[in-house]
C-alpha cells in the first residue's frame, strides 16, 4: 500500500514536471523575475564529489548561494548546463551554486553520469524534491538567487538564460 502511494506520487510528479518543460512554459521568461522579500529555507545537501552544501555555512561565509533546480531529462535544463560550466568558475570564491535534481528518480549515479556526460563544473547533487517544495518552485530549470542576507533575491523559471544573464544574476548576488 505504502509502495503504491509513492508510485503514484512519483508519477504525478514526473507528468507535472514533464508537462512544465514544454516550449509552451518556456515562454514565461521573466515575468516571474522579481521576489518579494522572503526568506530562503534551510538546507543541507552533499553532491555527487561528497561535499556538504549549505545555505546557513555558505551565508556564514559571507558568499550568497544560487541553487539551480534541474532534472536529467530537461531540455531547458540541458540548454542552461554548459552555460553554468562557463560562468560558475568566475564566481567560485565569491557564492555557491549548487544543482538540485527535483526528479526523485534522479539518484546518485544518474547525476553523476550527466555531470560527467555534459561537463559539469559546478556542484549538483541527486533528486531532493522536499527543497524544491521549501522554496515554492514548481518546475525544473529554475534558477534561485539567495542574497547575503538569506532572502531570495530572484526566481527564473523555466528559462534558458545566456551567460551574461547568468553573469548579470550572480553580479548583483556578490556585489
């Protein structure tokens, strides 16, 4: 019974994923871009390479933290990987970005396959979807800007952004 429940779950999770990534979705851009003042939730996650990964270290170090919630099937989000590996490592030292699956089936390995596949070079770590409900995201390629102060700074959903608009989001996070 307790099976059966998470499948269904499961299942209706992947369709609402699934349907969110359709061109159609796409075209809502940025008309979400501005947040009001919220609050980020807490979390704690460990990547594929083992590191732990938390909003409360991360501000405690003084660096904001850009959480990109992805799935391994999204074309959206495929679009957006290598442009992370291009702009991430010229932020490094200055806000932690992670990638989190919101596809439970998402596990460790598949991750680690498609960051290994597609070239990651910015942390990500296995299907969370529970982080994904904390922060009110509804679909993949979402990306999530976290200020110094712990409140969510902007939301882009379902987007494919270039890499000066990644430069731009994570300029206005440091500076």
């Amino acid at each position: 019974m307790k099976n059966d429940k998470l499948f269904l779950l499961t299942t209706l999770l992947l369709s609402l994923f699934v349907i969110s990534c359709s061109s159609e979705q796409n075209e809502q851009t940025n008309s979400q871009a501005e947040v009001e003042v919220e609050p980020a939730p807490d979390f704690e996650v460990t990547t594929i390479d083992g590191e732990t990964i938390s909003l409360e270290s991360s501000l405690d170090e003084g660096k904001p933290v850009v959480i990109y919630f992805t799935a391994s099937w999204c074309p959206i989000c495929a679009q957006n990987w290598p442009v992370l590996s291009e702009v991430y490592p010229e932020f490094e030292d200055r806000l932690t970005l992670v990638a989190i699956s919101i596809d439970p089936t998402d596990d460790e390995d598949t991750i680690r396959k498609l960051a290994e596949e597609e070239g990651f070079r910015f942390p990500a770590t296995k299907g969370i979807p529970d982080i994904m409900m904390d922060y009110g995201v509804d679909s993949q390629a979402t990306t999530v800007g976290v200020n110094r102060d712990g409140n969510i700074e902007f939301r882009r959903n379902k987007v494919a952004l270039s890499a000066d608009e990644y430069r731009e989001l994570f300029t206005r996070l440091v500076d």
